[in-house]
C-alpha cells in the first residue's frame, strides 16, 4: 500500500470512531428530560452560549499549538476530551457537571483542523490533498452517521430513555483516544530552519553546517544563538502574509469562515429548534433527530467522497460556484423560519448538511494545496478561530435582543445571501477581466 493511503486509511478510521457519539443527536432531550431537568431556555441560553464562548479559546489554541506540537498529541488530547464531557454525563448530571461538558464539547468540536493538519503533513504529494481530504471526512460523516442511528435504535427499544447513550459515546470515544496513540509520529517542525535557509552572508546553512568545510563548522551554534522569539513570531507573520496573499487562499478562506460561523451555529441549534417546534405543534410523538442525522450524515460522507474524486478547475469556476451554491444554502435556511411542519425541517437540515460539509472539503483542499508544510493547521485553524469569533459574535447579539430560535435562523439564510451576492459580483468581474485579457492576447501577432 503506497504510504499516502495508509496514511489516509489510519486517520480515516479515527475520524470515524471518533465520531460515533449517540448522545449528540438527543443531548437537548436528555437535558431537558425528567433524568437532568433542565428548561430549555436555560439549554438555549445559557449553557449552549458556553460551548459557544469556549469555541473560541480551543479554536485559538489550536491553530497556535497544532503545527508545533505536530498533530498527534492533539489528536489524544481530543479523545481525553470527549471521554470527560460523557463521563460527565452520566447518572443524572448536575449544573456543573453539566458545565464541565459543554466546555469540553467546546473544546472537542474545535480540533478537527489538527486532523487534516496531520494528514497533509504525512502525505507529500499535494494532489492527493483532495482525495485524501474526502475520505477523512467522509470517515467522519459516516461515524456521525453511525453513532446518530445507533442513538435513535437504542432510544426507540429503550422507550425514549436517553440515560444509557453516554455509556456507548464513552466506549467509542476510549477506543478512538487509543487508536491515535498508535497513528505514526509527526517529524519535527521545519519551520525554523525554513526560515533560516540562508545565511546573512548568503550562504545556504547546509553549507554552514558541513563539518567538512571548516570556515564556517564553528557558525552553526552562532546561527542557533542568534535566532530570536522576535525572528520567529516575525516570520510566522510573514507565512500568514504570504498565505493570505494567495487568491485562492483568500477566495476560499473568506468563503469558509463565514459559512462556518452560520453552519456552527445552525449545528447548535438545530436540535432545539426540533424540540421547540415539537413543542409549539402540540406533536409529542418520539422524536426521530438521530435517525435525521444518521441521514445528513450518511448523504455528506457519500458526497465528500465523491467530491475528493472531482476534477475541477476551481481557480476559473470557484467564484460563480460559491455563489450558487450561497444562494442555494440561504433558500434552504429559511424554511428554519418558515415551516412549522417538523418533517420539513429535518429534510431542510439533511440536505444543508450535505451540502455544507461537501463544500468544506474542496475549501480546505484548495487552501490546503496552496499551503507550505508545516503551515496547514496554523491557517486552516486561522480559519476556524475566526469563524468561531464571528459564531460567537453574532451569537452574543441574538441573546442580547431576545431573537426567537425562528427567526436565528432567518439570520443564518441572510448570511449566506449576502455571500452569494458578494461571490456573484466578484465572479462577474473575474469572468470580464478574463474575457479581456485573452482579447488582447488574440491580437498579439
């Protein structure tokens, strides 16, 4: 097997067990339910917010430690998370426990970046990014997939008891936590010596370093000396610049931090929102959110994969297609705002979903093939501390205007309706300045 498919074969099964958590589709239930009795204004306002407010200090810690402890050890620390958020949840949780939870969720959901962080840096042929990248993710989504189902298989022979589902989240997540231990290390990071390829007298340092050329076998440990905090911070300034300065990465990133603010949110409340209108409709039947999830889930890892197999020259089509597919994305969120009819809002959140986490793989892909080594999750993981910012920001506003869960997700549909416009204008002079520079070419003789 060549080494970039074991790679991918041994990160795939870790997103994918990982993944396996049935209390996620019915946590709502569960805390609202006659085991925990929380109210959901209470799950709505105050204990989502603080794995909203904590997203940005894990997403922070991410992208700042994930290239420099290399992957891995991150990779373990979010198994251990998610082993305490569900040990946490067992036998009738009080407040704090409950707290204690929501903050390590928090900081679970923001390390999916390490994941495809380790995975470029394993694999050195850029073109496999996008293949590679689909089927990690459709790992993931088919993990989601499994784990909502078995969640709604075990509240369906249960009678509606949510109790049991921490246990079996608790089990898949050891399993996973101890699988990363064996994932193969990560080398040591390069990004120093990137940055000090050359010499100030403009030698290269591997000539400085060459024990057989004496004039400069006493530099090495000058050199070494002399590299500073100030010199590093200021390089790794210098690679964001550089990164951002790409079009493609900023094309993509602009598109994928504010799509992943709004998907973020739509992902925290969607389970209230089906539990709200369960409960305004007066329709007190079994709710059925881990077999809706096991669906999404199940048509996202089926279109991931299918997406990592595309051929698709997004530097010419990227613009034009993000705008589409905004616009597409926005009508489907308004139905959170205008169907009272529960059946509809889980069709709406099945085809959402699969269209969102499809997208996200040809975003990071894309960004992904721009990116030196050593530099993935420090801009990938950018990206996600600024979409959960921005998740946070416009989070703390509903709650402090008293917006109903309806119309939130209003809100989330004009988000994506503005990035459809804005990506439709920008496709539009992209495609009139291509138009007129191959008019001039044409006349060349």
């Amino acid at each position: 097997m060549d080494h970039w498919k074991f790679i991918t074969v041994m990160v795939t099964v870790f997103t994918f067990t990982v993944e396996i958590r049935p209390m996620d589709s019915f946590l709502t239930a569960y805390l609202t339910g006659p085991y925990v009795n929380v109210t959901l204004n209470e799950v709505s306002n105050v204990l989502t917010p603080i794995r909203i407010y904590f997203g940005v200090i894990g997403s922070f810690l991410v992208f700042l430690s994930s290239d420099y402890l290399r992957y891995k050890p991150v990779m373990i620390i979010n198994g251990m998370l998610g082993m305490v958020a569900y040990i946490n949840l067992v036998n009738s949780p009080t407040t704090f426990r409950i707290m204690i939870t929501e903050v390590c969720l928090s900081l679970f959901s923001c390390i999916e970046m390490a994941y495809y962080g380790y995975l470029y840096s394993k694999i050195e042929d850029k073109e496999h990014y996008q293949i590679a990248t689909g089927f990690a993710k459709s790992g993931m989504l088919s993990g989601t997939c499994v784990g909502s189902l078995l969640g709604q298989l075990v509240v369906y022979f249960n009678d509606c008891n949510y109790s049991v589902l921490p246990y079996y989240s608790l089990a898949f997540m050891t399993f996973a936590t101890t699988w990363a231990f064996f994932l193969p290390s990560v080398g040591n990071s390069k990004t120093v010596i990137h940055m000090r390829d050359v010499s100030n007298d403009g030698f290269l340092n591997s000539a400085i370093r060459d024990p057989g050329i004496p004039k400069y076998s006493s530099t090495e440990k000058a050199n070494k000396q002399n590299i500073l905090p100030s010199e590093i911070l200021f390089n790794h300034f210098s690679d964001f610049r550089h990164s951002y300065a790409d079009r493609t990465v900023l094309m993509w990133s602009i598109w994928y931090v504010i799509a992943m603010a709004a998907f973020t949110q739509t992902n925290l409340y969607i389970n209230i929102l089906y539990t709200y209108i369960a409960d305004e409709s007066g329709d007190k039947h079994m709710l059925l959110n881990g077999l809706v999830d096991s669906l999404a889930t199940m048509c996202a890892a089926i279109s991931t994969y299918q997406i990592g197999k595309v051929n698709v020259n997004w530097n010419e089509h990227g613009y034009s297609f993000l705008a589409f597919i905004s616009l597409v994305i926005a009508l489907l969120l308004s139905l959170g705002y205008c169907s009272k009819n529960i059946l509809v809002v889980y069709m709406m959140y099945i085809c959402l979903d699969t269209i969102v986490q499809s997208i996200f793989v040809i975003a990071m892909s894309q960004i992904g093939k721009q990116l030196k080594h050593d530099f993935y999750t420090s801009v990938l993981g950018f990206n996600a501390f600024l979409g959960i910012v921005l998740s946070t920001c416009l989070s703390s506003l509903m709650i402090r205007i008293g917006t109903s869960l309806p119309v939130r997700f209003l809100v989330y549909s004009s988000t994506f309706v503005i990035l459809g416009v804005v990506y439709g204008c920008a496709a539009i002079i992209f495609a009139t300045k291509n138009k007129s520079a191959r008019r001039r070419f044409s006349r060349l003789p």
